[in-house]
C-alpha cells in the first residue's frame, strides 16, 4: 500500500496536562477526533437536590475535542465527570471514540449505550451517577 501524499508532522500542545486516551481521523481526512482525560481531585460535587447532597466529583474528567488534521481549531464540544458517594470508585469512562462516515458525527461506547455527538455542537457538561462494581 503505497501514501496517498507526502507526509507531513505537527506538535499539538495543549494548555494544561491532560492525558491523551484516544485521537481519530475523521471519514474525510480533514479533521481529528480527541478523547482526552484530566486528573484532579476528588471534590465535593454541586448540590441540586436532596438525592445528589454528599456526593463528590470523582477528580478525572473526559472531554471530547475536534481539531483540524494540524490542531487547529480545537474546541472541547462535550465533557463529563462521573459523582460518587465516599469510599466509590469509577469504573467506566467513555471510550471507543469513532467518526461515523458522514465525517461530522463522533460515537463513543460509555456505562453500556452507544453515544452520538455532533462534531457541530457546543460544548456539553454531564455528569453522570455511577456506583462502583
């Protein structure tokens, strides 16, 4: 199998530490999907309710970034960070980020459902509720 082109390099840098978990280029070549993970510390989480009182934010949080192939226009388009009760642990983070092939929509596989994200979108916060195992 032969290039399709000369190959090119670039350095992305992002403003803080992350850790990069997966990158994938989309259907056309044109762009690039990032799930990235950023490590913090366990925190008390916002209360809305008397069901979420005491419950903490875990301290690792995964966005969903686009960016042009040369890191361009990087945007954050969604973020979560899973609450857990004292003494919990996380056990699921989304995962298996792919471009569907109309090169606009990005999948990801999180707490056993297929999830659909327009490349599009503004940027979304979850967060979700997950006991440990």
């Amino acid at each position: 199998m032969q290039p399709e082109g000369p190959s090119r390099s670039w350095s992305i840098t992002f403003p803080e530490p992350v850790s990069v978990e997966e990158v994938v280029k989309s259907m056309d070549k044109r762009r690039l999907g990032w799930l990235i993970r950023r490590h913090d510390r366990v925190r008390p989480a916002p209360s809305f309710s008397l069901f979420t009182s005491g419950l903490l934010l875990c301290g690792e949080r995964t966005e969903i970034w686009v960016s042009g192939l040369n890191g361009s226009g990087m945007t954050c388009i969604a973020d979560e960070e899973p609450v857990i009760r004292a003494g919990e642990t996380v056990t699921d983070y989304p995962r298996r980020l792919r471009w569907l092939p109309d090169a606009r929509t990005l999948s990801f596989f999180y707490l056993r459902a297929l999830y659909l994200l327009p490349s599009e979108t503004r940027r979304r916060t979850g967060v979700t509720r997950q006991a440990s195992q």
